[in-house]
C-alpha cells in the first residue's frame, strides 16, 4: 500500500486555519477517502466540538456522517519533550534517566521551539505507517515559523551527527583539566574559542551541554531514523502546502511572509483558501432582502450585515488579486464567513463549501 | 462574602510586555498602546521580533513619537554576546565556530534569552521613556520569560550567569514589567486567558496589569432578532431565509452575552480590563488608541 497524501495547511493566528483544516478533512471523509486531522497546536474548543480528546493517540472522530474514515491525532503541546524522550531512549533507561535529571534538560524542556512538531510529526509517520488512511490533513501551528518546523528534524540531526557534539564533550573534560588542550597552528582558533566560551558559560553549563550531548549520542541512529520518515513526508512528491488567508491586513502579511518562506524551502504553496471571503450575499439574505417589504427594524439588521459583508469582500478583492500577482499558478479558494455559535456547525458548512475545491488541495501525485 | 474592593489600576512599568494567543490582535494592541503612551507622553517604543512588517503596519502613517525597534535572532545574540565575550569581534569568532553554530541554531533557548537581553539594553538606554514589547504568542512567551530565572539558577557563576541574572532583575521583574495580555470575548479563550494570568504570575512571578478583550461585539438591534423570530415563526415563503438570520444574530448575541459574562469574572481579579470593539475591517492603531483611551488608559 503506497502512503498516504499530505495536505499541510499553513497561515498566520486568526484566520480560522484550524477549522478549515477539520472542515477539508470533514471533506475528504465524507467522500469517502480515509482521513487523518492532525492538530499541531489544538485548540480545545474545536476539539471539544468534535469530541476528540486531546492526546498522542489517534482517536475516530464520532460524526455519523463520515463512519470511521475521519480520525483525529490532537497532542498536547506541554507533554511532548518527555514523549519524545521517551521515544528516542525507549533502548537506554539508563541515558533517558540521565538526561530526564540533567538541568540543561528541565530548563530546555519547555522552551524548546520546534520539539513539539518533531514529536507530532513522528505520531504522523507512525499513523502514515499503520493506519492505512489516504489523505492527513496536518493543521500547522499558527506562526510564521510553523513551516520551518519542516526542517528542524535536519537541524537537530545535524547538530547530534556533526563534530559539535564530541567537541563539547571534549571542551567538558579541558574545561575540568581531564584532558590536554589540542596543540598545533590549526587548532589555535579553535582553541582560543574554547578558552572563550569556558570563560563565559561557566563550567557548569559546559558540563551539562556535554553530558546531555553524549547522551543524546547514543540515540543518533534512532534519532535520525526516527526524523527521516518525517521529512519524507513532509517534503516528498506526496505533499501540497495550503495557505490559509482572511481578509485582514494582518493575515496578508503572514500568508506573503509564508508563501516566501516556503519558496526558500524548494517548496511552493499549491493553493490558497481564503476564508471570510463570500463574493455575495447568502442566499437567505438576498432572499429577505429581494422579498416583500419587511419591517425597519429587520430591515437595518440586513442593510448593516450587508455593509459587513461587502466590507469584508472588498477586502478580499484586494487580497486575491494581490495573491494572483505574487503566486499566479496558485488557485484561490474563497469561502463565506460563517455565523453561528457551535464551532461544529461551522466546520460542517465549510465542509460543504470545500467539497467541489478538494481535488484542487490535493496534491498531483495520485 | 462581599467582593473585594476594586483597587484602581497600578501605574504601568518601564517595560510593558504585551502577550495573547496568535491571532487576537496583539501586534495592532502593542502599537496602539505605544501610540497612546507618545500621545500622553510625547515619546514611546515599540519592539518586534521578526521582520518588522507587521509593527510598521499596525502602527500606519501617523505615529510621530512612537520608535519602532525590529529585534532579529542573529542581532540579538550578537549583541547580547558583545559584552560576554568582551568585543564584538570575539563574539562573532566564538559565534562563527563551527560548534557553535549548529548548537545556536537548533538550541532555542540561547536566542529567547539574547531576545531578552535585547529589550533589557533598550529599557536601560532610554530612562523614562516606556517601552511596549510584541511578545511572540502564547505558550513560547511564557517559557521565554522564564529562561533568565533557569539560566541564573544552574549557571551559578560566570559572564552567562550575570546576563541571565541582569534579565531577570532588571527586566523579568515587578516593577520593571508590566504585563499586558490580549484576549478576545470567547469563553475558552478567556479560559486560556485566565491561566495565562496565573502560570505568569507563578512563574515568572509577574502580575497581569491589564487584559485587554478585543473585538468585543456590539450587538445588533434586539428588535431585529424579535421581528426576524416572528418571520421564522411565521410559516410563510420567506420563514427559512429569516431562520438563517435569526441564526446568525443569536450568534452575534451569545458573542456579546458571553464577552459580558467574561468581562466580569475579570473585573473581578487584580487587573484592569479594558474593551476594544469588533470592526468589520482592520482598525488602525490609532482606532485602538482612541478606543483604549475611552476606556481609562492613558
């Protein structure tokens, strides 16, 4: 069985990009393809609304509409460094101990960027692997550097694989006297580097640098084995990257900044939804307002909806014919604002919305 | 039990660290509180991270008075390194080390700190003058403003125990932060919002000066909804399109009810709270100015 396509849906806070991503998933499910949602950064409210808990383990999403082809992965941002300890030494109890006690550790646990996407994405590897779906809808967190989580498996696995590591094992043991300082013209930089950095840092910093680089030494292979079919997924033929928009000044910044970003990648972005974007009024609307005549009250309650809409669509007439002109070989899908109260109700209707666009999400390779 | 007695607003400190979910205003609510504080004060800061866009934009044409600073990751380690290793040309030998730049480049912590360290140096060199900080959103400003207190604690001594030390005293500190978050009038992100305050005030240990609700929404007319309801009711030709609006204007009234519900479980705690109305499009920083100004700060 081939693996699975890969939507990657990207853009800035704001913009309704985790619901769109549940409503494209929705989508897929309901026309019958085997889906995966994944949730980088979940947002309870949504989880919650589709009765999917939030946890690393991939759970059915209970819509009568879908059976079981649409499941939900939603892991909890604040656990993921230790089940990604737990991962990498599930062979060496020894070194997960020393690291879990090592202070460099407990202060990088909960400031370190990027970790929580390496662990979600190895949670979507292992579903890519076993789960038999056809399509995951990955909802990226909403920044501008969610993309770049892209690469973070490499610049981890440059980091352990590299000469860093033993170099800080070694400035470790000179830094404490345990070992001679290299000699020679060559090494005299490196040298003076050395001196520098024990002088500032401290040796305690050093020290613990150095016991949890060797540590994490030991599960190099794993490591790497574990972020490869990250990256295949990621950045293979099987991937299309949708950027979500609104009509806000601030949405076209992050979807400008992302597009860029992407570029710099290799990648490109293979659409662009754009949410809150109705070119007419709904039909409801038009219905009332084209009908017999209405009471005033009722009637200034349409006019000062309409104004929103025609405000929020000329908004976004600029935007898509801004987008047109930066990414001209990227389709734009424009979707209606919708206004209700319960976030499942939205997901549906967006669903419905995006259901002629999916083969335009979808990447080529099929 | 009685409530309380409401103390008014503490005066906000040198620094204001301005915090909030992606996507509820921040960047527009940074500018205009630096816009406010150039207006009363004649002068004010306003620092991003990133590449400056997004400040420049919120702070639109008219914002004489305000200086905006755009702090990169690569600026801020090379400035913070400066006076660690003594000169900027040994900074950028012991950055420039093979070593050192794959471990910078995957070790976060180091830039949140230089970040830190940054905003630290421009509080210092500009005395009286209030600066406004767009911090990154959410769960990662959290973590950043702890890495000065976890540096200094396993670091014990040395030049990077000092940096971490200076942070945490001159800028992670009562009196010298203030914090600012920003919400929007939804029940579970105001949940958020609430354990935002108390994981801040436990660690680091800074008090939430201000919440500040965005988009709050202003209800459509009672009477529209009743008449609408009545259409619905009806039974005529026209009684399902105006469901779908009384669907929609139920929403906006639950928005609003809720942000009212909400307003109150603040008003309750510590900090002030301020209200910024929904605009149908991209207010500009001085739209929010205004909007603060009325409701107390200045």
């Amino acid at each position: 069985m081939s693996d699975p396509l890969v939507i990657v849906c990207a853009g800035g806070g704001g913009v309704g990009k985790t619901t769109t991503s549940a409503a494209l998933a929705l989508a897929l499910a309901a026309r019958g393809q085997r889906t995966l949602i994944v949730t980088i950064d979940p947002a309870r409210r949504l989880a919650g609304a589709m009765g999917v808990p939030i946890t690393d383990v991939v759970t059915r999403v209970p819509l009568p509409a879908v059976g079981d082809r649409l499941w939900a992965l939603m892991p909890d941002p604040r656990r993921s460094m230790g089940t990604f300890i737990d991962h990498l030494f599930a062979d060496e109890p020894e070194a997960r101990a020393r690291v879990l006690a090592n202070k460099l550790y407990i202060g990088l646990a909960d400031a370190a960027a990027g970790v929580h996407e390496l662990v979600a994405m190895n949670l979507v590897a292992r579903a890519a692997t076993d789960g038999g779906f056809d399509v995951i809808v990955i909802d990226t967190a909403p920044s501008r550097h969610a993309i770049d989580f892209v690469t973070y498996p490499g610049r981890l696995a440059d980091l352990l694989g590299g000469r860093t590591v033993s170099w800080i094992a070694g400035l470790a043991q000179r830094a404490s006297g345990e070992a001679p300082a290299p000699k020679g013209l060559l090494s005299w930089g490196t040298g003076r580097v050395e001196h520098l950095l024990a002088r500032v840092t401290g040796p305690n910093l050093v020290r613990d640098t150095a016991d949890l680089f060797g540590d994490l030494a030991l599960v190099r292979e794993r490591f790497v084995a574990l972020t490869r079919r990250a990256s295949e997924l990621l950045l293979g033929e099987r991937v299309a990257y949708a950027l979500v928009a609104a009509p806000t000044a601030a949405a076209r910044d992050d979807v400008l900044f992302l597009a860029t970003r992407l570029e710099e990648l290799g990648l490109r972005p293979r659409a662009v939804v754009l949410n809150r974007a109705d070119t007419h009024p709904a039909p409801w609307a038009r219905a009332l307002r084209e009908g017999p005549a209405l009471g005033p009250a009722i009637t200034e309650v349409l006019d000062a909806l309409e104004q929103e809409r025609v405000a929020r669509a000329t908004a976004a007439d600029g935007l898509s014919g801004e987008l047109g002109r930066r990414l001209p070989w990227a389709p734009i899908v424009r979707l209606p604002y919708v206004e209700v109260s319960a976030p499942e109700a939205i997901v549906a209707a967006l669903s419905g919305e995006l259901a002629p666009h999916l083969d335009t999400l979808l990447p080529d390779a099929r | 039990m009685t409530p309380p007695p409401r103390t008014p607003p503490r005066s906000l400190a040198p620094a204001v660290l301005v915090m909030g979910k992606g996507g509820v205003g921040k960047t527009t609510v940074a500018a205009a509180l630096a816009t406010l504080e150039a207006e009363t004060r004649g002068r004010a800061v306003l620092v991003e991270f990133g590449d400056g866009e997004s400040g420049r934009r919120a702070l639109g044409a008219g914002h004489r008075g305000v200086e905006h600073l755009v702090i990169t990751p690569a600026e801020a380690i090379q400035r913070g390194a400066t006076p660690l290793f003594g000169s900027a040309t040994l900074a950028k030998l012991a950055l420039g080390n093979f070593a050192m730049r794959p471990l910078l480049r995957a070790a976060p912590a180091v830039r949140e700190l230089a970040m830190l360290e940054s905003v630290r140096q421009v509080v210092a060199a500009r005395p009286g003058v209030r600066v406004v900080v767009d911090m990154p959103a959410t769960g990662h400003a959290v973590a950043w403003l702890r890495t000065a207190k976890q540096g200094r604690e396993f670091l014990a001594s040395g030049p990077m125990f000092e940096l971490c030390d200076r942070v945490a005293r001159e800028l992670v500190a009562p009196g010298c932060a203030s914090i600012v978050v920003v919400t929007l009038p939804e029940r579970l992100v105001l949940e958020e919002t609430l354990e935002l305050c108390e994981s801040v005030a436990r660690d680091p240990g800074l008090e939430v000066a201000r919440v500040v609700v965005n988009r709050v929404p202003l209800p459509l007319s009672r009477e529209g909804l009743a008449d609408a309801r009545a259409l619905a009711a009806s039974g005529g030709a026209l009684a399902g399109a105006a469901a779908a609006l009384v669907s929609v204007l139920e929403a906006r009234e639950a928005a609003s009810e809720g942000a009212a519900a909400a307003m109150e479980v603040f008003a309750r705690g510590p900090h002030a709270v301020w209200r910024v109305p929904l605009a149908p499009v991209d207010p500009t920083s001085r739209d929010v100015a205004r909007w603060l100004r009325a409701e107390g700060a200045a």
